[in-house]
C-alpha cells in the first residue's frame, strides 16, 4: 500500500508541476543539463523574474544575451523585465521584443508582449497587427492580447514570457 501511496503521490506532484507550467507558458528556466552559452544566466533571470525582481533579471538576461545574443527567448524575457520596470524603459523593450521576433520569427510569447507594448505606448494599429498574427500562433495569447487592449491594461501573470526551447 505504501508503495501506491508513493505512485499516487508522484503523480500528484508531477500534474501540479506540468500545470504550474502551463500556467507560466514555459517561462520556467531550462534543464540544468543544457550546457549552451548564457543558459545559466537565463535561468536566473527567469527565477528571478517569477519573483517580479525585474532590474535583477534584466541584468540576468543581459549577461545570457552577452553570451548568446542569438537567444530570442532572453530577448523577449528581457523586453518584459524592461516593461515591466516603467515608460522609460518602453523604447529598449521594443528593441528587444523586435530582436526576439526577427531572431524567431514564430515566438508568440514576443507577438504577445509587444502587442501589449503598443498598446501601452498608445498605438493600437500595431497592438491589432500583433494580435492578428498571434492568432495564427497561440489563439490562448491571442484572446490574451485582445482583452488588454480592449481594457487598456496589462494581462496579469506570465502568460507572456518565452517557453523553453
């Protein structure tokens, strides 16, 4: 019976880590065996980020980006810690959501965060041609998108940060 026990509550533990997951979209940090240049630093960032210290994960990201600058998900997780810190900080996030895009062209996570830049910046024509090409990527981030900018506000959570690659 304890060895039931056991598999019932691995199980447990396993579907609340894939739906803690979920829930980030992938923002989690990537497996401690991936060796590639400026992974460490982006775990970090990204911890650090889950804990809304975003001037700590900014420096985090721009320390992967000096070892990777062809990182696209550190450039739109580093896009986000810059939002995220305030309006001056809007024109380098832009940049970098750019960057994620022209580096991964089907990033929706970087569809999703810069439409929600636009809107913040007071430019829905481009928040709205975010939004339609996120609908062919992530419909989820998409009906996201739309919602903020019907609102005028920011989604909560981190449905926006990078997924793991």
């Amino acid at each position: 019976m304890s060895s039931r026990l056991t598999r019932i509550a691995t199980v447990f533990v396993l579907l609340t880590f894939f739906a803690t997951a979920a829930w980030a979209a992938g923002s989690s940090p990537k497996p401690a065996k991936d060796k590639r240049p400026g992974v460490a630093e982006y775990n970090a960032g990204v911890k650090l980020m889950q804990k809304e210290r975003f001037a700590e994960a900014q420096s985090k990201f721009e320390a992967a980006l000096a070892k990777n600058p062809k990182m696209a998900e550190a450039h739109n997780n580093l896009g986000y810690s810059l939002r995220k810190q305030g309006e001056a900080n809007f024109a380098k996030a832009l940049e970098h959501y750019n960057r994620a895009i022209d580096l991964k062209s089907d990033l929706a996570e970087a569809y999703m965060y810069r439409g929600v830049l636009h809107m913040l910046m007071g430019n829905e024509a481009k928040a709205l041609e975010d939004h339609k090409a996120l609908t062919g990527m992530d419909r989820g981030l998409a009906d996201a998108l739309q919602a903020a900018i019907a609102s005028g506000e920011e989604p909560d959570g981190l449905e926006g940060l990078a997924t793991a690659w």
